[in-house]
C-alpha cells in the first residue's frame, strides 16, 4: 500500500517530506524519532493518524456535505452566527463512528504502543496537526485542541474525534475563510504520543537562542514543576536557565545563568472526575528550589544543540522530566 493511503503511521515512518500527510507537527516528531533517537535525544514513540484517514472518515459519513451545508453565506464577522455554524459542524463530527478498519487500525496502534511500554493501557498525549497538501506552508499552528493523560482505545478514540472536531473551532473556521481557504481543503492528522510522566517532575519550553537579543550562542530553558502546558501557555512564571553553547562539552560550567520563577500552579494527572488534568498548588518549598539540576540543564541543552544541528535553524522544544522511569 502507497504511504499516501495508509490511515496510520508510526513516527518510525515519518519524516519532514510528509508535512501533507501529518502535518507540520506529527513530521517533525517523526523526523526527530529516526534521526535524533539514535544519537542519544529522547523522544517518546507513537503513532499518526493520517490526512488520508480523515478524509475517509468525513466521506464515509458524509460530514463533508454537511460541512458545505453549513458554511454556505458564511459571514466571520458575525460572531453568534459563526459559533453556531461552528457548533453544528463539530457536533456532526462527534456523533459519527469511525468506518470499522479505521477503528480496528487505531486499536492494534494503541495496543502496540501499550505492549513497548509494559502497560496494560499506555497513557498518550493526543495532539491535532492540521495539513493541507495544496497548502504545505500554511501555518494552522494553536489553532486545534490537544489531549493529555488519554487512556484506554476508546477513550482514544473518542478523544481523536475531538480532535478531528477541534478543526471546526471558531477561532479556526474564522482564520481559513478570512485568509482565502477553502474550509474543505484543510485535512487533520492526530499525533498519538506515549506521555513523559512530568507530573511528578518537570517540564517546560526550549529555546536555541536568546529569544529576547537574538543572540546565537545561547539556550535558552523555561521550567516549572509539572506538566508542561502551563508553561506553553504562558499560565506560570517558569524557572529560567541560560547555557553558553560554546562551552558544552568542555571542562566549564557552561550554565550562564539562573533566575527562579514562582510556580505557583503544578498541572498533574488527575485520577478522578470527567477532566484527564487538573492544578493544584505548588508548596512554598517547591517554589523556592530550581525545577532542575545543573545536569539535567545542560544535558537539554546538548540535546538542544543536536536539535537545531538537525534542522539547521534556530528551534523551539517543548520537553518534559519523567518522574516515574527516570
């Protein structure tokens, strides 16, 4: 079967040349796993949804016929017309099943990636990757939802469909038509990922350079206790560490500088009620000690170097400490 027809693939099979398959998201999480795995980078494994079983998914049930149904005299100014057409779509999208190979395709996926980690039913982050294969530059970046601490094949499931949903935001609905894209022309892939366990460590955002100077030599690493999203999403002040690139690898502490960040919130595993997250408060002692060690620092920022080596430019990485398996 051609890669182009295959409903999912796993990172060990993608690289950045299938940005219309995946998206720009699942490509490069591909591209790291086979070339950045062997030289030493973490990077958890999992699997993606392609564009191609999106688009068997809408047709097999007919949404794409509802889709221009409801966008027809679309006007994104108004914004309570908008949010009910929006309304419509994802709730047309939600209450359809996936075509049975598709479903069956996603459970021995899952099952798969359950038996590498020696879970009964492996915990994965759940993350939308809109594509366009006429559109390979687009960007769609923040625009869909993304899923944590998912669980079990059907919650996957479920939870895959809202992704596929998530296309349909207003926010996303509202962006395509103002920029002259056809609402039918955007596909979604779904990165399926095994979870860093970060809730009982760390986790943060990455910088290959000084993002304020622009300056070259420098790493810039934002941490704060917890799952990583509070961080991506600016909710927290994070611990901030400086590495001087230059002195990686050499008899020097290459750690510039460290400047403590309040961390007030740590987001973690929630193990009861309909939410997979929740935040609770980080006590007084914890905020006032550094989310990482001086080794781990600097072995992110090798890590960061090797990154931007790899796609020679400057790189942005969100990365997260496993509490559990260390």
């Amino acid at each position: 079967m051609k890669k182009s027809e295959r409903l999912i693939l796993w990172f060990d099979e993608i690289t950045n040349e299938d940005v219309g398959l995946v998206g720009g998201k699942n490509a490069s999480l591909g591209e790291m796993y086979q070339k950045l795995v062997p030289k030493g980078v973490n990077v958890p494994n999992g699997f993606a949804l392609t564009s191609h079983a999106y688009w068997y998914f809408i047709k097999e049930n007919n949404l794409d016929e509802k889709i221009k149904e409801h966008m027809k005299g679309l006007d994104t100014h108004d914004i309570d017309d908008l949010a009910k057409r929006g309304a419509a779509i994802r709730k047309a999208v939600l209450s359809k099943e996936f075509p049975d190979d598709l479903k069956q395709e996603i459970e021995d996926a899952y099952s798969k990636l359950s038996k590498e980690y020696k879970m009964a039913e492996v915990d994965v982050a759940v993350r939308s990757s809109a594509t366009s294969e006429d559109l390979p530059n687009a960007s769609f970046a923040g625009q869909q939802e993304s899923y944590l601490n998912v669980q079990g094949a059907y919650e996957l499931e479920q939870t895959c469909r809202k992704c596929m949903a998530s296309l349909f935001t207003n926010r996303a609905i509202s962006y395509r038509e103002d920029k002259g894209f056809d609402q039918l022309s955007i596909a979604l892939s779904v990165g399926v990922q095994k979870m860093v366990r970060s809730d009982k460590a760390s986790a943060g955002v990455m910088f290959t350079i000084d993002t304020e100077s622009g300056f070259g030599d420098a790493v810039l690493i934002n941490s704060a206790w917890g799952l990583g999203e509070n961080v991506v999403k600016g909710r927290i002040t994070p611990d901030e560490f400086y590495v001087f690139k230059k002195m990686l690898g050499t008899k020097y502490n290459p750690i510039i500088s460290r400047e403590l960040g309040s961390k007030k919130e740590r987001l973690i595993y929630a193990v009861e009620g309909n939410e997979q997250t929740k935040n609770t408060v980080v006590s007084k002692s914890d905020r006032n000690k550094f989310s990482l060690n001086d080794d781990e620092i600097v072995k992110l920022a090798e890590w960061g170097v090797q990154i931007e080596e790899h796609y020679n430019i400057p790189m942005d990485v969100e990365w997260a400490k496993d509490g559990v398996r260390n």
